[in-house]
C-alpha cells in the first residue's frame, strides 16, 4: 500500500510534536525524567534514615510518583538511637571488620569449647543448614556449590588443610561474624551462641580427622591438638556468654522432670478423687489410652437406646453410612498385652512379645510426646537396662480418621519421638528399630470412638 503525500506529513508532523513533548520533559535533581520502569528508580519500601519525598513533592508533582508519606518533619520515616544508646536487640562485638579486628579476635575463648552434647548436636544442623552447601559434610570444601566439587564457586577452605586444622576459634566465629573473602555475613541467620556452636562442630569435625592424621591415642587429646594455643579470656561483659556446665545442666533436666513427675502425680490423685465421686473423663486424639467415657450403667442405657432408635432401620441405611454401621456391627476387637498389665504380673519378655505403651501419649496431631508419659518410658529403659540382650522394635500407630499418607507420617514420626527418648536416656541404639503403620493395623473399632482411642496406639516388639 502506497501512502499519499498528505498522509507521510501528518505522520511526519505527529513524530515531531511528540519528539518537542520529550525534550520539554527535562530531568532534574532526584527526578529522572520519563522513565520506563519507575520502580527501578523511586523505591516504594521504606528507606529508613533518609529523606523520601511523599505526597505534594515536587517528584509527585511532576511524575505523579507518590512514594511513602513522610512520617517526620525532616522527611525520614525512622529513628536513629538516642546518642550514648544502643539500639535494642543488638549486641556489640569489641572486634572490628578489618584486618587488625581478625588477629584481635583470635584471643576469644569459645563458650562451647567442651559443648554439652546438645550443643553440639545444634551445631552440626545449624552447619548444615549454613556451612554445608560450600564446605561439604566433611569440612573439606566439597559442598554442591563448591568448585573442588564442580561447583560454580572457587576459593572454598579445606578445614582439615593445615592452615585451618589449628586455627583459632575467635577467628573462625570473627568469620561468621563480618564474613571472610567470598563468604559473607552470617551475623542475621546465627546470633552469637548459635555461631560459636557452629564453630564447635567445626573443631570436632577437626578433631576426629586429626585423631587418624595425627596418630593421636584419645579423642580429649585429638581436641586438645585442634584448640592450639590460644591465649587470652573473652570479655564476658560483651559477649554475655558463660561456658555451659554439662553436670549442671544434666541435673537441671532432672529437676525439671521431677517437678514435672509431681505435678503428675497431683494430677493423677486428683483425677483418681473425682473418679470416686463419679466424674467422668474423656479422651482427645492425641491419646490412645483404654480409659471409658462413661460409667458401664451409662453405656448400658445408650447402648439400649441406640438399639430402640437406630437397629430396628438399619436395613434402610445405605451406601457409606450402611458400609460403616457394618464395620461396628462386625468388627472383632484384638485383645492386647500392656506393659503395664505385664510388668504387674512379672512377665518375662521373650522375642515375638507384642506389649502396648498404653500411659505414652502425644499432643493432637503431633508427635511432642506428653510429661505425662515419661514414667512408662521410664520403666522401659529399667526393663531394658536388667535385660542386657533384650532389643526392642517400636511401632506407631493411629486410627483411620484423616489423610492415610498423613497418619502413616504421623505414626513413624511418634515411633521415632520414642526411640529418640529411650536413645538419649542411655539405651543403646542398636538394640532400638522404629516404624509406623499408620491406621493399617487396628485393634479396636474404627468405627467408634472407644474404638479409635484404642488403635492411637504405640507398642514394641521384642526381637
């Protein structure tokens, strides 16, 4: 198509009018101009401690950018702390981020030198979470990002390398702290205990390596070796940390429990007095204990009344309500072993024993197990402890109620809430197996509710 003369001007006269419209646009002081994309110029987040132009500025005016109204008079929208004040929530570090700051800093004593084992524990999943992904699980710079490991980062430190395998605890934390050549700052993800706890694992992942490396003869010397010599006292005042006392804390645990056991036994003696006076309890779905909800002339009454009202139709009833009527009318109930019946009557455990932990509960819908529990767990880890070869297989289990993926998730986690219990109370854990069944292995009624109590369920086997 060919344009005719007329045409070709106007269009001609239409780009000329809207390149003058352009020019006339002129940029000035914090303003651009036309701007493609405004939001990579004029932030719309609050930029604390400067000035932000707000509503009736000139850039509003002039661009129609409204950004953040001014809180201030001065136009900014934050504070800084009053002189001779710190700002709450920060802690202040004594060692600055500069290369005279790192040698400093090697006179810092870490407060988990000799970690409780907890601690220790932290400081592995706090490394991994933050330190893995370059360093590897080993310490040796093999992490997925690492370039020793075909990653696209290069420059990753070997801890087990000499230069590392000595070096001095403050320095690493004084890492964490700033950063160090391409790593930088940790300081928001880890505060301060957290990053000596990192630093901890770090060395006891120095130390086992250097227990082969160096032929040392124990594990206190291997440790020993990797602290080096590093003097000086950390300032206490600063930091605000206190070595932990690992005695002290195990006795503290226990204290604790035990106040937890009395406030229990009160509240057994009180339910044990309302029993008497006829009080009635029930249950939540985070038990699985065999306790009724009503007396049996109360189950009695409802059963006949049930029968009155219900039975004599359930040939009308179909579809799913029929299928479950069903399953409660045909549903055999297996009887069960509990440990607590067991150890009454003096039961000596033989392998293919099937015994079930009816006192150990949990939260709803998670596998915290409850105070309430620990005295059965207890008096497993005693049967455990006069039965040296006695190994055990825990298993969870719930009822059919929810999500099957969900409650076999559930159950596992449960078995192994327990195994992680008895583990960390002194048994041994390879006399320990775990596993959850979910709903897939029921004793009592699903279709009830004294049933499904039941069925919450963990029992061991004994192998």
């Amino acid at each position: 198509m060919r344009l005719d003369r007329t045409t070709i001007m106007w269009i001609v006269l239409v780009l000329l009018i809207l390149y003058a419209w352009q020019c006339g646009v002129k940029s000035h002081g914090n303003f651009t101009g036309l701007e493609y994309m405004p939001d990579m110029a004029h932030s719309r987040a609050y930029d604390v401690y400067y000035p932000s132009p707000g509503a009736g500025s000139d850039i509003e005016k002039e661009s129609g950018d409204q950004q953040v109204e001014q809180v201030f008079a001065d136009g900014k929208v934050a504070r800084q702390p009053v002189s001779g004040t710190v700002a709450r929530g920060y802690i202040p570090y004594p060692y600055a981020d500069t290369p005279e700051g790192y040698e400093e800093s090697a006179s810092l004593i870490n407060p988990y030198a000799y970690a409780c084992s907890d601690d220790l524990e932290e400081g592995k999943r706090l490394y991994t979470v933050y330190c893995g992904v370059c360093h590897g699980a080993a310490g040796k710079g093999k992490g997925k990002i690492s370039a020793t490991n075909n990653g696209p980062l290069a420059g990753v430190p070997n801890y087990m390398a000499a230069a590392y395998l000595q070096m001095e605890e403050g320095k690493m934390f004084h890492s964490i702290q700033w950063g160090k050549n391409n790593m930088g700052s940790y300081a928001s993800q880890l505060n301060k205990e957290e990053r000596w706890k990192v630093v901890a694992y770090i060395k006891d992942l120095q130390a086992k390596y250097a227990k082969g490396d160096q032929k040392l003869d124990s594990d206190a010397a291997a440790l020993a070796f990797v602290r080096g010599s590093v003097g000086g006292v950390m300032p206490r005042k600063t930091l605000g940390v206190t070595p932990p006392d690992c005695v002290a804390k195990e006795e503290a645990l226990e204290k604790q429990k035990a106040t937890i056991d009395a406030r229990l036994k009160a509240a057994q003696e009180a339910a044990k007095h309302n029993a008497h006076h006829g009080h009635s309890h029930g249950h939540d779905d985070g038990h699985h204990d065999y306790g009724h909800s009503h007396d049996k002339k109360h189950n009695d009454h409802h059963s006949k009344k049930g029968s009155h009202g219900h039975n004599d139709h359930s040939d009308e009833k179909k579809g799913v309500l029929g299928a479950v009527a069903d399953a409660s009318k045909s549903f055999v109930e297996k009887s069960v072993v509990t440990f607590k019946d067991a150890v009454k009557a003096g039961k000596s455990f033989v392998t293919g024993d099937q015994i079930v932990l009816e006192n150990v509960t949990f939260n709803t819908g998670s596998d915290v197990i409850k105070p309430s529990s620990f005295d059965e767990l207890d008096n497993v880890i005693k049967i455990l402890g006069d039965n040296a070869d006695m190994k055990l297989n825990i298993t969870g289990h719930t009822d059919s109620k929810g999500n099957a993926t969900l409650n076999q998730r559930l159950s596992e986690n449960r078995a192994r809430a327990v195994f992680t219990y008895l583990v960390a109370n002194g048994v041994d854990k390879a006399r320990l197996k775990f596993k959850g069944l979910g709903a897939k292995s029921p004793v009592g009624n699903n279709a009830t509710e004294e049933g499904r109590a039941k069925n919450r369920r963990i029992e061991f086997e004994v192998l």
